[in-house]
C-alpha cells in the first residue's frame, strides 16, 4: 500500500519546483510587488522572495496522488480535487496581486461547498451526544462543513508568516492525520497524508530556516482545504472519531485566526486586513528582548518557528491521543484555548512594560530636540533604495516615553515627525508609508 518511491517523488518534485523558482525568480516576481511585499504590515523578510512554494507543494501532490489514484476512495478523490479552485485564486493572487481577500475567502468557500457537492459528505458531529444532535437540524451540518472548510484555508494563510511555521504545522497535522487514519483503516487517507508530508518537505527544507522561498496563497489556500478535508473524511466514514479531537489538530492555525478576529473587532479594525500582532509576530518581536541585545538578527524568523512548535504540536498530540474521546477532547480543546488567550494577553502586557528594554545593553544615542542620550529602537538603521542610503532612527527620551522617528538622506530633506508613536513598530510603518508617498519606493531591506 505505501510505496517509498511515492512518496520520494513527491518530495524531489516539490524541491526541484521550488529551486527553480530561486534559480528564475523573475518568472514570479516583477519591481511592484517587491516593493509591496517588503513593505506589507505583516512582512518578516528583508528581500524579495518568490511566493510559489505552495503551488510546488500542490503539483507534487496531485502527480504523486495520480499514481496511487487507484488505491483512493472516490470521496477522497473528489474532495482534494475540489480544492483546485481555491488553489487557482490563491495562484492569481501569488502571481497578479490582484485578489482582494474577500475574493480569495470566497473561493475557499466555493472550494468547500464543490467538496460537499461532489463527495455528499458534511461534518456529522462533534463526539458529544450534547452537540451533534444540533447536527440533525437542517443546514447544521452543512454550514459547519462550509465553515470548517473555508476557515482552514484561511487559517493556514494566516499563519504563514515566519519560515518554516506553515510548512512546520502542516507536517505535524498531516501526520496527526496519518496516525487516526491508521487506528480507523483509512489506508487512502494515510497515503496523502504521506505525500502531503513528503511534498512539504521539499519545500522545508528551502524556506526553514533562510526563507529562500515562500508558501504563498496558492500553496496555503489549497494545503489548509487539503487538511480539513482528511479530517472531514475521517468523522464522516467512522462516526468514533471525535470532531473535537479533529478540531484540536486544527487547532492553532484556526485558534490564531478566531483570536485574531475577536482582537481586531474590539480594536475597531477591519477583519480581513494584515496586522503585525499574531501570536507568531509576538513571539519574534519578544525574541531580542529576551535575550538582552538591541538589534534584531537575521535568524529571529527562525528561531521564532522553533520556539512555537511544542505550541502546536501539544494540541495535535492531544487530538490524536483522545481521537475517539470527544469528552476528553472538548475539555483540552477549552483548555488549549484558555491558554493560548492567556499566554498572548501576559506577553503583551508584560513586554508593554519595557522591562526588558531596561538594562545596560541598549543603544543610547545622541538626537537633536531630546534632552540627553535617547534610546535607539532596533528597527533603526540604514535603509537602502537603489543607490540612496536612507538614515532611519526611531527613539525616545525615556522608558515612559513615545518614540519619535527621525529620516535623513543625501539629497533627500530630512523628514522630522511632529506627532507622537506608542511603540517603535507604529513609528516604522509610518516611515514606510511616507516614504512611498515621497516617491521613495523601493526600500529593499535593511543594510548590515
């Protein structure tokens, strides 16, 4: 049933995909979204980067699939082929720039309801004789379905925002996936959830721990239909495995997202638009406070992704220990997510407080207008754009104080900011937006 060769060619097509991609990355990117990419709210890199990796993972997917298609279910079949319609939104998008998020939400929704049409297979329950008896009212089972669905693939988008930390997630679900598919005898659903592992990998191994390539939306649209419909699957051939079980496996990516939500909202901000405050950004942002140094290194991306495994590797354990305990798996789902809440409101509010900003290593400078030595932010530095070396420096007088941001370049007037920042990152992006408005387009990263 599983043949090693199929899942090695599934693992040296998506890297061979991926490499050339790095060796023609002109075939992906053009000068405009070089520049929007560097400078969206969310960006973690400091160089442009082909976004195609994903779409790499889905073609190795779909020729390795073709040549054990003989031994898949047809509900199986159809399910992940649905998936191609929110693969080709999500590959406009990664190509074009031109998909608005609503779009690319609506296509994980058609994706969604085509998996339902062509499958008949929906959501039948959660594990618990409390809730799936609200399965048998009409339309429940669908609209979880449709929910379930879309909500993955957006999920798994959101949280592709550090090397290593989609394609991480995927690896681990998949083989979460793999293990209950063993335990229920679905040998169709551990062979792609195999070669989704081997595919992923192929492309782990160029985007952790350099980030030479990205995931893309193609990539994480299509890869996040791909997971929840195994799970969908699973709960719906074997009416034992628990739902919730199932959702502790999904968990971090669509927890993110919830969460993500709920914060915007009482925020008064747009719902569909980038931040730079997921769990994951958080966790990056922390890294040079705690290890006491004032300049960010290359690596923090990285590094980052290994400090949020056990994060959400736990939940997929939990769900594949207690896969067909839907009691036990409801309690640490409730659990999981009173903590991950609990965890992202102490580090805000114990990294707001400065402390570790407050030692002997931070970079104390001279500025015009402040009153003695000011403390420099790590985002400051230089800046470049074509041959234009732009002087950034974003500081404050004092622990307790706002950050001003103060921008000089030769040949360029000097840039002073009147008003006043809360923090560092808000003082950056408004650099980032002046700087377009004055023409200064292509700021491609930030020197050594």
């Amino acid at each position: 049933m599983f043949d090693l060769w199929t899942f090695v060619f599934a693992f040296g097509t998506s890297l061979l995909l991926c490499a050339i991609a790095l060796a023609r990355p002109e075939w992906f990117l053009n000068r405009e979204h070089m520049i929007s990419d560097l400078s969206a709210k969310q960006a973690q890199h400091t160089r442009p980067t082909p976004r195609v990796g994903g779409a790499a993972v889905i073609i190795a997917v779909v020729l390795a699939g073709a040549l054990v298609v003989d031994q898949l279910g047809h509900d199986l079949i159809w399910a992940l082929l649905a998936g191609l319609i929110v693969f080709a939104v999500g590959f406009r998008e990664d190509i074009l720039r031109d998909v608005s998020p609503k779009m690319r939400l609506l296509g994980a929704f058609a994706a969604g309801a085509a998996a339902v049409a062509v499958t008949g297979q929906t959501v039948p329950g959660l594990g618990l004789v409390q809730t799936d008896y609200l399965f048998g009212w009409v339309g429940v089972g669908l609209l979880v379905t449709l929910l379930w669905s879309a909500g993955s693939c957006h999920a798994l988008n959101l949280i592709d925002g550090l090397n290593g930390l989609a394609s991480g997630y995927t690896i681990c679900a998949a083989f979460g996936f793999w293990v209950i598919a063993g335990y229920t005898g679905d040998t169709d659903i551990q062979s792609v959830a195999g070669i989704l592992i081997a595919a992923v990998l192929g492309f782990f191994v160029l985007n952790w721990p350099l980030g030479r390539i990205f995931m893309g939306d193609a990539g994480a649209y299509a890869i996040g239909h791909v997971l929840a419909w195994l799970g969908i699957l699973l709960m719906a051939r074997n009416p034992e495995v628990a739902g919730f079980a199932v959702l502790l496996i999904m968990f971090w990516p669509v927890g993110d997202t919830i969460f993500s939500m709920i914060r915007r909202r009482l925020r008064r901000k747009a719902t569909d638009q980038p931040d730079r405050l997921h769990f994951h950004h958080l966790i990056v942002r922390a890294l040079p406070l705690v290890l006491r140094r004032g300049l960010r290194k290359s690596m923090d991306n990285s590094v980052a992704t290994i400090v949020i495994v056990p994060l959400f590797a736990a939940p997929i354990i939990a769900g594949v220990w207690f896969w067909d305990d839907g009691l036990e798996a409801l309690f640490l789902l409730m659990f999981f997510t009173m903590l991950f809440m609990g965890t992202y409101a102490f580090s805000i509010d114990y990294f707001a407080s400065r402390r570790f900003r407050r030692h002997e290593g931070r970079r104390v400078v001279q500025i015009p207008g402040m009153a003695g030595g000011a403390e420099l932010s790590w985002l400051s530095g230089i800046y470049v754009q074509d041959a234009t070396a732009i002087d950034v420096r974003i500081a404050r007088a004092g622990p307790e104080a706002p950050w001003t941001l103060i921008t000089s370049a030769a040949g360029v007037s000097d840039l002073y900011w009147d008003g006043e920042f809360e923090a560092d990152m808000d003082a950056w992006q408004a650099f980032l937006r002046v700087a377009e408005d004055q023409g200064m387009r292509a700021v491609m990263g930030r020197a050594a």
